[in-house]
C-alpha cells in the first residue's frame, strides 16, 4: 500500500495499524535477508582463505620446481661443459650428422684434421670433408649411401679418406656410432688422422723392399759360380754339338736327318742357357710388392685351374681339403701364385714318372696351424726323395730333370719368406712328398706389415 506523506494524518487507526504491520514484516523480512547475506559473505571469505592458502601452498611448490630445475640446468650445463673440454681434448676428431648428412657438431680435433672452424662445418653437408672423387658419387643419393654405407662401418675401424680445406687429402681411421635423440637416429663418425703412420709404413715398406733386393742381389753374388755353371754347360753341349754338326757337314756322306737332330739338340740348350739367364734376371729384379687381401682358398682354385689338362692328361686325381672361412691373407697375390704354381707342377712332374696305371693323386689343404697361420699343404703320391736329395733340394740349381733348373723351390722358399712364412718339406722313398708353407693371417702383425 502506497501512502503519500502528507496523507498520513488522514490514515484512520486500523489503517495505521495494518501499515505498522507491514512495516514490521517487511523489516523482519530484510533482516532476514540481511542475515543470509551475511552467511554467504561469510562463506565466500572462508572460501578466498582455503583457496589463497592453496594457492600460496602452489606458488611455494612452483618456486621449489623452479630452484630445482634452474640447478639442474646449472648442473646441465656443467656437465656439457665438462664433455665439451673432454671432446676437446680428444686427439680423435668427433662430427656428430644428422640423417640427411648434415654436420651437427664437431670438436676441436675435428677443426684441427680438416683446417676448418667449427661454425663452417656445422649446418654443412658431411660431403665437404669427403674426397671430391668420392662426393661425385654421393652428390644425389647422400642418404641412400649413409644409409648403405653407416649399418657396414658400425663398431669397425675403417680406413678412409678425408678431404681437408686445403684441397689436401688426409688418410683416416673411423669408427661410427649411431644414436637416437628425440626420435631422431644421428651418427658420430669418430676419426683419427693416420698421415704419420701411413708415411712410416710407407718408409718402411720402401726400406724392407730395398733390403730385400740387395739380399736378392747378394744371394745372386753367392751364387755367381753356380750361375757361371749352369750357364755353361748348356753353352759347352751347344758347342760340343755345333762341333758334331760342323764334322758330319765335311764327311763325305751327309747325314742330314742326324745334322737336324744334333741341330735340334743345340738349339734347345741354347734354350735353356737363355731361360737360366731370363730367370736370373727375373729374381734379381727389383719388383715392387702389391699387397692385397686374399681368400688363400681362392687363389687355391686359381692356380689349381691351370693345370686342368695336365691332371687329365696324365691321369691325376685331384683332391681339395680346404678349410672354410678361414681368416684372410695380406699377400701379393702373384708372388703366392707362384710358390703354388712351382709346388704343383714339381708334384705333377713327380707323378708322371709313376709307372702306368699307378694311382696317381695330388691333394691340396688348406688350415688354420696353432700358432694362428695359415698353412697350405701340397701332397703328392709320387716316387718321393732320398736322403741326399732331400738335403740338396732347397738349395738353387739342384734338379733332376732334363729341362728344369733347379730354381723353383729355392725361389719359392724366398718368396714365401718374405711374408713372414716358412717352407718345408716331408718326403719319403716311393710314398711321396708333402710341401707345406705357411703365412700370417692378416690380422696379425707380420700379416699386415707390409714388406
Ligand atoms: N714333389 C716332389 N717330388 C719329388 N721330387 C721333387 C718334388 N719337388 C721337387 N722335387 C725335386 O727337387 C728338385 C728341385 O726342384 P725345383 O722346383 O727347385 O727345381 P726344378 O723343378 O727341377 O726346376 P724349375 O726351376 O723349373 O722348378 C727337382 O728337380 C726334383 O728332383
Ligand atoms: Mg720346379
């Protein structure tokens, strides 16, 4: 009920009354109001208490985490700090290559091998330290051949080259190691620059060749008055039958077919005086030495493989007990040919004198001996040698045949030699021969050195 204020004195009693009524309920009604107002009031601030507690109770957690995440990075950078001092310091150079062949980081020794600074490498493709003959190649497929090529060199030592600023090729070790990283595969390639030593075994090399050619040469010394020997009796039998010759010419009745024959005779020892003198001249040579990884079983079937005819022909049969995977030879390949060439044919040569239908056999085998070399044995059944000839048979010049010259075994004993093995020999009186050699196997010192 709305009452204006200057009507008031008009209100009769009851309706005084009933306004005071409602006055009062209205106020009652406003207190309570009032009342729950407050309690929420009340609340609420109950409520900011607990939440600016948890809230606090947060932000001390949060600057805990922070302190200890600012120490581990402290501790973190510590810590690369240390390792970067430590790759520096590393004699080994470190390039860490992403997938694609770009070059993340390197340290110290890297710049050092390559004369590069560390911020012209990284971000550079790996290609830049790779020899231009090589990079011709990669140039499209550099991640292909990472590819390829990184699963093969893992965990080994290789031997590459790398391509310094200069334009100057550097001869390296390198290991690689593959590691993931945020999902991501890099590879570290660790190299070592090997220029000093490979001049040392080139000096090397060098010196033990010209050591082993004055030897050669004093060997040929020792041996002038065998040479002047051999060489003569072909000339005297040239002689002696250019003599004959010359005596049926002025006889009254010239026997022509004889002349041919003594001729023939003549021309085949003047053969040999000439074949002694090319063999001379042959093993005096200074011939350099071509190393090269070798399958001793291989070079086994190649030599054997020239022969083929000479096994048919004269009804040999042939009998390999080669062992397999045996470790590899670092050998000249011809110069071991050679010791197996002159070996085979003296066993084939020794069996054609067997009388017919003997059963004629050569066998050949291949082993790895106690002391870690190879050894290559080739055995014959044929007629075998007697005590003296045993002891004369190493030495140059001694044969037994028309047409040989004694010298195949004395030079394949020096050949063999000079790779660090050993040749020898069983024989016995009509069972046969056994001539084995040996060679170190590649791994090993002697195997590797290069003389
Ligand atoms: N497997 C063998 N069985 C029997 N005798 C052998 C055997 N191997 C070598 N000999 C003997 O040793 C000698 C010397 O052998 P060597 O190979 O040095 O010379 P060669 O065979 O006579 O001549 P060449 O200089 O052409 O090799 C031979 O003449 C032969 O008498
Ligand atoms: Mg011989």
């Amino acid at each position: 009920m709305l009452i204006k204020p200057d009507t008031i004195e008009q209100l009769s009693s009851t309706e005084l009354q009933t306004l005071l009524i409602q006055y009062q309920s209205r106020q009652l009604e406003l207190e309570q109001q009032n009342r729950g107002l407050s309690e929420q009031i009340a609340l609420l601030e109950s409520h900011i208490v607990k939440k600016t507690d948890q809230l606090t109770d947060k932000n001390n957690t949060l600057k805990k985490t922070i302190d200890e995440l600012n120490y581990s990075r402290h501790q973190l950078l510590e810590r690369e700090a240390k390792l970067n001092s430590i790759l520096n310091a590393s004699i080994e150079g470190i390039i860490v290559i992403d997938p694609a062949g770009a070059i993340v980081s390197v340290n110290t020794a890297v710049e050092n091998i390559f004369g590069y600074h560390a911020e012209e490498l990284i971000g550079n493709s790996i290609r830049l330290l790779m020899p231009i003959a090589m990079r011709k190649n990669q140039d499209l497929y550099l991640e292909k051949y990472l590819r390829i090529f990184i699963p093969k060199a893992l965990g080994q030592i290789r031997e590459v080259e790398g391509l310094r600023k200069d334009g100057l090729l550097v001869p390296l070790d390198m290991t690689v190691a593959e590691f993931p990283l945020d999902g991501v595969r890099y590879f570290s390639g660790i190299v070592r620059d090997v220029s000093a030593r490979k001049l040392q075994e080139q000096q090397e090399k060098e010196h033990l060749e010209k050591l082993a050619h004055v030897t050669r040469v004093g060997l040929m010394g020792e041996m002038a008055s065998g040479i002047a020997h051999e060489v003569n009796q072909p000339l005297s039998a040239v002689v002696n039958y250019t003599q004959v010759c010359m005596r049926l010419l002025q006889s009254e009745n010239q026997d022509m077919a004889k002349i041919g024959e003594i001729m023939q005779k003549a021309n085949q020892q003047a053969l040999k005086a000439g074949q002694i003198i090319h063999s001379m001249r042959e093993f005096v040579k200074h011939r350099k030495i071509h190393r090269s990884t070798v399958d001793i079983n291989d070079l086994i079937y190649d030599a054997i493989s020239l022969f083929e005819s000479d096994f048919k022909q004269n009804l040999i049969s042939m009998r390999f007990e080669l062992t397999k995977s045996l470790p590899s030879v670092f050998i000249d390949r011809v110069q071991i040919e050679q010791v197996l060439l002159n070996l085979i044919r003296n066993s084939i040569d020794a069996l054609k004198e067997l009388p017919q239908f003997t059963q004629r056999q050569l066998s050949i085998e291949s082993s790895l001996n106690p002391i870690n070399y190879i050894e290559v044995r080739v055995k014959d059944n044929g007629p075998g040698l007697t005590p003296q000839q045993q002891e004369k048979i190493l030495t140059p010049f001694f044969t037994t045949k028309s047409s040989g010259m004694g010298m195949g075994l004395s030079i394949s004993r020096s050949l063999v030699e000079s790779h660090h093995g050993t040749l020898h020999f069983n024989s016995k009186e009509d069972k046969g021969t056994t001539f084995y050699f040996t060679l170190p196997t590649e791994n090993t010192d002697y195997g590797r050195n290069e003389t």
